[in-house]
C-alpha cells in the first residue's frame, strides 16, 4: 500500500506504431481514473492508496485507428 505499480504495456499485430491509454478504479468503485490517454508511453506508474483490489484497463491503438482492450487486476497489500 502506498508504493509505486509500474505498468508495462505492449501490444502486437495491427498496423504501425501503437499509443496506449491506462486507468484503473477500487474494484468495488463505478469511477476510472485515466493515468494517461493515447500516447506513445508504454510504461506507467501508479501509486495506490488503499490495500484493497484494484482493476486496470489497458487499451492499444495502432496507426490505422484500430483499438484492443485487455482488462485485469491488481492485489494491493
């Protein structure tokens, strides 16, 4: 609780280069919070503030336009 996460995102397939959108929510929260939005970043932090389970949602964009989605879940203790 309270350290840094860091997120590796990568992708494959699709056309070109990709940008890559971040956010997670509480799990048991209706509300995301976007770490970032479309950019070429491919490496994100984030610092949780509650021991509980966090669900993070990861999407990638290729050149063309085409996004993918990939959803999971992150145990803080």
């Amino acid at each position: 609780k309270g350290e840094a996460v860091t997120l590796n995102c990568s992708a494959k397939g699709g056309e070109g280069s990709y940008t890559y959108t971040v956010s997670y929510k509480k799990k048991t929260s209706e509300k995301w919070t976007a770490k970032q939005y479309f950019t070429e970043n491919d490496t994100v932090t984030i610092k949780p503030a509650a021991a509980v389970d966090y669900e993070v949602c990861v999407k990638a964009k290729d050149s063309a336009g085409t996004i993918v989605k990939k959803y999971f879940t992150v145990t803080v203790k």
